[in-house]
C-alpha cells in the first residue's frame, strides 16, 4: 500500500523542531505501507516564480522518508490566499504522481484536508485526516476556518483528532465527521528508561517553544523555583526549546535569582531531547493559557520513565497516566512548588510502570492503528 502525507507541518532545515510529531506519525504509518511526504511550506516562499516543487535531500530532516516541499507567492489579501495553497498543492501532486500513485492521502490537520479530500474525490483516493490544531480550543471559531474544516471533515474516510480533549472540541462545533483518538507517536528508541546517576542537586527538564511568555508556563516554574530555594531544596532546570520570548525569560531567570540553576539550551533535536529527559529526575510542563491538544513531552518523558509535574491543562490529565506524575492547577506556582518538592522527595516513582504507560504511544502500536484505518479505508471506501 502506497500512503500520501500532506501536511502544512514538517521539520525545515530552519525549523529543525516544526511538526516533529508529523514525521512521526508518517514514520510509524511507514512500518507497514510505502510513505511519501508532500510538506505544504507555507512559512517560506519561491525565490522565483508563483510556486515552487523540490524534493528534500537532507537525511536529518527526512529520516528515509521520501520528503517534497512545495512553496508559493504570498497574496497580499487573504482571500486569494486558499486557492492558491490548492493550486499549489494540485500541481505538487501531480508531479509526486509520476512516480509515487498513492492509494490513500492521510492530510495532517483540516487545512491541509480541505485539498486532500477534493483531490481523493477527483481521483477516487480515499483520504484520512489527522487533527491537532489548537483553534478548535478556543471560544470563538473563525467562520473560514469552520467552513474549511466541515468540508473537510465530511468527505475524509476517517477524522483522526490526536486525544479525546480535541475530540470533544470538534464534536462542540458540531463539525462533521467518522471520528477515531489516534495518539502521537512518540520514538521509543531514543525515549527509554535508563539507570540515573545521581548529582549534586536534582534536575528538572521544561521542553517547549518559548513564543509565549505565559503559554507554556515557564514564568511559573521560575517563581516555583525560587521558592523551592527557599525551602532549602537544590534544583537545576534546563529549558529545551527557543523563541521570541526566550531573552525576556532569561532576564526573568535572573531577576527571579535562578539564573546559575537555570541553563537555556535553545532549539535542539528530537535526539538531545531525549538524552536530556532520559537524565532529568523530574520533566515539568506549566503549561498556563497554552492549549496542550496531546502534549508530546509529556509522553515522551513517560516512555522515559521519567516523572512528570503538568497542569491541567488541556489533553495532559489524559495524557499523564496513574502513577506517572503529579497534576496541579495552571497559573499556581506555589502548588507548582509543592508537587515538585513532593515529586522529588515524597514519592518512590518506579521507571519501568511509568514506561509501561507509554505504550500506546510507541511507533508499532499507533502504526499497526493507523495500517487497520487505511486498509478499511482502501478495501471499502464507502465504508
């Protein structure tokens, strides 16, 4: 079986870190069907021309996944702006087709669904689409976006929201579709218990991208940590991830005084994620006003077998599992406090249960989910 990945989110030679949890997903798809991905880069443009075909040649960005990007003019009113994405997206099509005939199009997200369902209905392809956007989250739903996603929505073979919190969100919009919770996926051959040394201090590990000063929370775990000094508990934070708001962050760190526990790694890949999150005793995810849909750290550090303070924050509480890790309101660094210092010294955490609850996640069973969906798919399309 030939699958199609259409997405608007894959990782770039400049954003090494955007839609990992795509990659992911067409990675563990690819354990039983032949993949090919078709990257919508809407974040770069042509240096010539209205649009632009290339194929990705970069084994850190591909993984051994035949990877395509297609780039075009931004229109200076946005109401041009959707046909032109089709068209480019059509064309891109077309010239993968000459050598790669997919028999499914599994779309990441309703935006690039919108495209991938007219395609399938011209050329009787079935299409699946996966959903993690976080615009379904909030109280107000943009009226071209509704439209975009019931159209979508209504024509694919199956809507795959990555967690029941996503899941209840669509249903409130009343948006149709045949639904089915299909998690990401998360490398359980980087994200693995190991035996920790321990140091002078225990380390704390906070991954996410700091383009919100307040969003993921960090500002809360920095207040935390001041009052975990307090009370005479040595910590070390590193923070993995970068952005906009990373150098007002670093001045919080130090007015905050935990500049010397503090240490901002930036942006870095998937596998120095991993290597950190292995070693940490305890990942933190503070996360505020930001909508966690799934919330990769979080089950990644449990196929770590690493602990886990969250808010309750979006998909986290079903995400983090029993035994796993400690919840905790958003926006509350004394409780915040009070679960750390309890993680780390009130609980005897075992690494091997805290895996365990992580495997759902793992690239075989989500593949072996994601296989059943296109099979059904392609045997009965009017199924």
């Amino acid at each position: 079986m030939r699958v199609l990945f259409i997405t608007p989110w894959y990782p770039t030679e400049s954003r090494p870190a955007y839609g990992v949890y795509v990659r992911e997903h067409a990675k563990a798809a690819g354990q039983a069907v032949n993949v090919c991905v078709l990257h919508l880069d809407g974040h770069s443009r042509p240096k010539r021309g209205l649009i632009a075909f290339e194929e990705e040649s970069t084994p850190e960005l591909t993984e051994g996944l035949p990877t395509f990007r297609v780039r075009w003019k931004l229109a200076p009113h946005p109401l041009p702006r959707l046909p032109l994405r089709l068209l480019a997206t059509v064309l891109a099509y077309r010239r993968i087709r000459r050598d790669f005939q997919p028999d499914l199009i599994h779309a990441q997200t309703y935006s690039a669904g919108l495209v991938a369902t007219l395609i399938g209905r011209a050329t009787r392809i079935p299409v699946v689409i996966t959903e993690h956007s976080t615009v379904f989250a909030h109280d107000r739903l943009p009226w071209r976006t509704r439209l975009e996603a019931s159209l979508a929505f209504r024509f694919a073979h199956k809507v795959l929201p990555v967690s029941k919190y996503l899941l209840n969100d669509l249903r409130r919009w009343n948006l149709p579709g045949d639904y089915q919770v299909v998690p990401n996926v998360v490398d359980t051959q980087i994200f693995y218990p190991v035996a920790r040394i321990p140091g002078p201090g225990q380390r704390l590990v906070f991954v996410g991208a700091l383009r919100n000063q307040h969003g993921k929370g960090l500002p809360d775990l920095l207040g935390a940590m001041t009052l975990l000094k307090d009370r005479g508990l040595s910590v070390k934070l590193d923070v993995l991830g970068d952005g906009p708001k990373r150098r007002e962050l670093e001045e919080l760190s130090l007015e905050e005084g935990n500049a010397d526990a503090t240490t901002f790694h930036g942006a870095v890949s998937k596998r120095r994620v991993a290597e950190v999150v292995r070693n940490a005793d305890l990942l933190v995810m503070p996360s505020n006003n930001c909508i966690e849909t799934f919330c990769c750290p979080v089950a990644e550090a449990q196929a770590a077998g690493v602990p886990t303070v969250a808010t309750t924050v979006g998909a986290i509480p079903e995400t983090l599992r029993v035994g796993a890790g400690l919840l905790v309101p958003p926006g509350d660094p004394a409780a915040l406090a009070e679960a750390i210092s309890e993680a780390l010294t009130g609980v005897d955490w075992d690494p091997q249960h805290i895996a365990s609850g992580a495997a759902e996640f793992s690239a075989p069973a989500v593949g072996s989910t994601l296989f059943e969906i296109y099979r059904r798919a392609v045997d009965d399309p009017s199924s």
